[in-house]
C-alpha cells in the first residue's frame, strides 16, 4: 500500500496551510552563506577573515559538536516542499546547497563531505568522548538522499554515493564487538540511509553497511519482548528502528520488520502515553507501569513526535490497522501542532501581554501552571528545531492510502486527491462542512453572504463532524472506498467502514457524519487526574498552578461548558468551567501560546 502524497493529494485546510506557508517563509529567511557556513570552514573554503555577528547560533555554532545537523534538516524539507508543491525557489537555493556540498567534498578529496571533521567518528572508535557525530552526519546524507529521491537532485546522489564509500572504507577496519560500541554512541538514522542508497543504487557495499549498522545490543532485546527502552534516550532508537522498517522495504528481510513492529509494541502498545498520544520526559522513554510520574516541564520531545508518526507510516501501509492512522491523528493535532508555529488569532485594538508568534517548542511541558518555551530563528538549532522545517514542510502527508482499487481516507482535512485505479483517473474531493451558513471570516473579509436557511437550522455548534466527498471518475471504474470511523466519535474502537458503492462513474457524493464531543481520560497511573478532549483535539486549561476540579465522578467532562462559541462564520472550540467559583478557560492546546496552562487536572467529586 502507497502513502498518496506529493502532488496527487493537494491540501486546502487553511489552518494546515498558514502552517506551511510560516515554514516556507522561515526558511527562506535562513541565508545559504550561514546555513553553509560549517562545511565551508570545515573544507577550508570559508574566505573570510572572520566570523560575522549574524551567524548561526547554539546548536549551529562552529563551536558545537553537532554543528551542521539542522542543513540536512533543511534540505531534506526543502525536497519534500518541491515534491508537494513544484516550489522552484526552495529547490533552487536547496540544489545550490546541494553544490556547495560537493565543492567542499572535492576538497576534502577522501569522499568526505561532513560539517565536523572525520575525526570525531575515530574519537567515539576509540572510546573518547564526543558528541554524537554520527547522528549529525546522518541528517547532511538524509538531506543529499532526500534532495535525490524526492527533487531529482542527481548531484545529490552523487555526493551522497561517494560519502558512502567512505564510510565503507572507514567501518571495514573494525570487528563486530568494535562496531557494536561504535553504535553506543548515538548513531541517528544511518542504517536508513543505507536502505535508501541500497534502493536507489544497488551497491552491494550498502548491503554491508547496513549489517555493520545493524544494533543486535538494541534490537535482539526488542526480538525477545523484553523492555530495553523504560528510561532509554528515545530518540536515539526511534531512527534507529525507522532504518530497520526502510529496510525491510528494501531488502524484504522479514527480521527487519520484527524489529520496528517490536519496537511499536514496546513503546505504544505497552506503554502508556499522554492523552497527547506523544511520550517521554526528559528525552527518554517512561516506564510501561504509566506516566503519571512524569508530569514534568520536559515532556513530550518533539522530535519523538515526528519520529514515531513515520513509523506509524510504515506500519500502517503494511498493516491497514486503523490504529496507526489514529495514532498520527492524535499526534498531528496535539504534537506537532502545538509545538511548532504558534500564531496569536488577534483582536482588534487589543495588545497581546507576549509575542504573537512561536516558532518551535522542545517540549511540550505537562506539569499545571506551566508553559511552552518558544525557540529562536537563529539561536537554538536544537534538534527538533530541524524535525519543526521536516515535519512542517507537506501536511499533505497521512491523509489518503492506496491499495489497488482499494482507497483509504485516514484524516479529515479539506483536500483532494488524484489516483490512478485500475488504470482509470479518479479524483476525491474531501470538504469539511461546518454547517456555518457563512463563509465570512473576519472583520476584513468580503462582506458579501448570501441568506440560506443553515444559521436558523444550526443556531449552534451542531457537535458533529460533517464530511462530504464528491467523487469525480470520468470513465466506469471499480473501487473500494474505506473512510475511517474514529474512536473519538463514540464508537469505542476505531475502524475503517467500506462504502456500499464500489462502482463509480460521473460525479457522486458521500457524506460522512461524525458525532463531535467532549470527553475526559484519565492520566495513565493516576486516574485521580483527567484530561479532558473535544473529538481527537487536547484541551488546555488556563491555570498557573496544579488545579483540582469538583467534577461529576462518573462524567468529569460535564465540568466545561461552551463558550465564545463563534466568530464571524467560525464554530469556536473554547470551553468553560461551571462548576468552579472562578471559571477556568479551555482552549485547543495547540492554540495556546505564552499562557500558563494545564492538560491533567485532578478531580475530585462534586
């Protein structure tokens, strides 16, 4: 089964959309010179006599040991953007980078193309510490791989061919004890860019590369079903085991796949997460007896986030099991929405306490009263500032699967989709109808609406999801369409239902109404503590301390009612206590900006 992705699926949702369009313009800000800046000095070919105040900071300074991590982020966003878009400008500057790379890879003149010196990689062979080049060397390869695969960047490949090489070179001197202790050090998503060079080249020495990258330390544990990740640094596995899922593609070794699909079942199934759906504290996974211990201001790492709803892909085109779509619902709109590109919706004439943008929060802190820390442009570079540009870059991405005459509809997003079936063109149109009766927007969009009976007929929010897909197929073609049922709906489980037309021909309509509520769940551990939903969207409380709730024990969700129900033509999801002496302010978690806020309140009865 193939993710639709690229330009046969075209996004619409305009929050999704102001989403990529922040990225986009973030990293056309970001000039080449100082993005480039670490491999040129490092090649030698940096021509000025000194650094200049507007370099790149933090984790990008010359000084950092991972300096040069968030280029190959870039690139790799930068193809991605082309292969959703045809954007010329961003392919442009990015295959501009891509020369770059290999001018100071002929300078280097042993395949070497690094933005650290290749000693670092000695250092950790021989036991000295040093920060985590492999795991910097791998985003540069994963940028050349991407700008190869997904823009058509054949000098790309060749760079990346050519770094291969080294590595060969480099890895053949040690025994497989040596090279299990090498792979201690974290070793980012190297076995995956062996997979995709083996795919795209045929090269037996990637077929090498990857048994000398395997991790039988890591992955014979997770083969055994015993638990090597309770208190583990988890994102130094989850690449790790993407590269075993790449693999599998690859080379159908069917260990490969038991690994990754050992790895979900350590990680999710058997371990409870935040009503998020993400996890962690403190960058390592929390224990399987639940999280109610790690309530902390360190919670949920973004670049987990992104990292397991890729392999949630994976699993998902093998499997069809509904519950990794669910899984990359949750964590889209509770993870990487709440933690990247915050924008304050302002009010006229109103001046907002704190900045009304937010570029990329590490974490997603968990503990009442507490808030997001904002990065920078251009003084972080953290690692999930990279995942932010990656995981921001295409939300055309998870929405429609394709499996011969078998369509699968994962998410709800206004888009439309263009497949080939059976050799026939099918396009799917998918619309949200939010039953508004207006598409006024704002108090500077056209004034102009028409009179229809919907703002009589739904005076409120109708607390459902209404769904229309018009299906356009020009000539007769068989195909089954599968649309997912959400747990969230009130169903108890999720699961695909298969609609009853299975020939299409001409213009036909479905339309798929969801119920929308608010629900509670209980902090996994502690069911003392809840955390309250509005359909698969987290609600933050706005408090500054840990709070309590005086709650109905059996329904605590009947604590919030709605308010500020709408705007213009908009149904507003913000909600209020009722049964508190001073109400308490809910709001999407992925709307909240600066503000103090709670997602696990206890509750204690009425």
């Amino acid at each position: 089964m193939r993710n639709v992705a690229g330009r046969d699926t075209v996004l619409l949702d305009e929050e999704l959309l102001r989403r990529e369009a922040d990225n986009r313009a973030y990293m056309l800000r970001l000039t080449r010179e100082n993005l480039m800046r670490n491999y040129l000095l490092e090649a030698g070919l940096w021509g000025n006599a000194s650094l200049d105040l507007h370099m790149h900071g933090g984790w990008e300074s010359p000084t950092c040991a991972l300096r040069g991590h968030f280029t190959g982020h870039y690139l790799s966003a930068s193809a991605m953007i082309y292969q959703a878009t045809g954007n010329m400008e961003i392919k442009g500057k990015a295959d501009a980078m891509v020369d770059d790379l290999a001018r100071c890879q002929a300078e280097h003149g042993d395949g070497w193309a690094g933005s650290i010196p290749e000693k670092y990689l000695d250092w950790i062979a021989r036991g000295k510490p040093v920060w985590a080049p492999h795991y910097t060397v791998h985003k540069t390869l994963m940028g050349l791989v991407d700008m190869a695969r997904l823009a058509g960047n054949q000098q790309a490949l060749a760079v990346a061919d050519c770094w291969g090489e080294w590595f060969d070179h480099w890895t053949e001197q040690f025994t497989r004890e040596q090279m299990d202790d090498i792979l201690d050090v974290e070793t980012g998503g190297m076995l995956e860019v062996w997979a995709e060079l083996l795919a795209m080249t045929g090269k037996e020495r990637y077929r090498r590369l990857l048994q000398r990258y395997d991790r039988p330390r890591l992955f014979d544990e997770l083969l055994a079903g015993r638990d090597p990740l309770s208190n583990m640094h988890a994102n130094t596995t989850i690449p790790e085991v993407l590269g075993c899922a790449r693999a599998y593609e690859v080379t159908g070794e069917e260990r490969y796949r038991r690994i990754a699909e050992a790895y979900w079942r350590c990680a999710v199934i058997d371990r409870p997460a935040y009503a998020t759906g993400g996890q962690t504290c403190g960058e390592v996974w929390s224990p399987r007896d639940g999280v109610s211990t790690r309530l902390g201001r360190k919670a949920q790492e973004h670049c987990t986030v992104y990292n397991m709803m890729r392999l949630a892909d994976f699993l998902f085109r093998w499997t069809k099991d509904v519950r990794y779509a669910d899984y990359i619902e949750r964590n889209l709109f509770n993870g990487i929405m709440a933690q990247g590109y915050y924008r304050h919706r302002g009010t006229n004439g109103y001046v907002p306490e704190h900045p009304e943008t937010g570029l990329i929060a590490y974490f997603l802190p968990m503990c009442g009263g507490d808030h997001k820390g904002w990065g920078t442009e251009t003084t972080d570079f953290y690692c999930c500032h990279g995942t932010l540009v990656q995981a921001n870059a295409a939300h055309n991405r998870y929405i429609y699967y394709q499996d011969g005459q078998d369509v699968y509809v994962c998410l709800f997003l206004d888009s439309d989709v263009h497949l080939t079936v059976g050799g026939k063109q099918v396009t799917i149109r998918q619309r949200i109808d939010r039953q508004t009766g207006s598409f006024h927007l704002a108090s500077d969009s056209a004034g102009k609406q028409s009179i229809g009976a919907v703002t009589s007929k739904v005076p409120h929010n109708p607390e459902e999801l209404r769904v229309v897909f018009e299906v356009d197929a020009p000539e007769e073609v068989e195909m089954r369409l599968h649309i997912r049922m959400p747990y969230w709906a009130g169903e108890g489980e999720s699961r695909f239902a298969l609609q009853e037309q299975t020939v299409w021909h001409g213009r036909s309509l479905v339309t798929v109404t969801l119920p929308q509520r608010l629900w509670s769940e209980p902090l996994a551990g502690d069911p003392s503590r809840v955390a309250f939903l509005y359909g698969p969207v987290v609600l933050a409380g706005l408090v500054d301390a840990e709070t309590t709730l005086h709650v109905p024990a059996d329904h605590p969700e009947q604590a919030l009612r709605r308010a500020n129900e709408r705007e213009w033509g908009m149904w507003m999801n913000e909600f209020l206590t009722v049964t508190e002496e001073r109400a308490i302010r809910f709001l999407p978690l992925y709307e909240v900006g600066y503000e103090p806020y709670a997602v696990y309140f206890r509750v204690a009865e009425k």
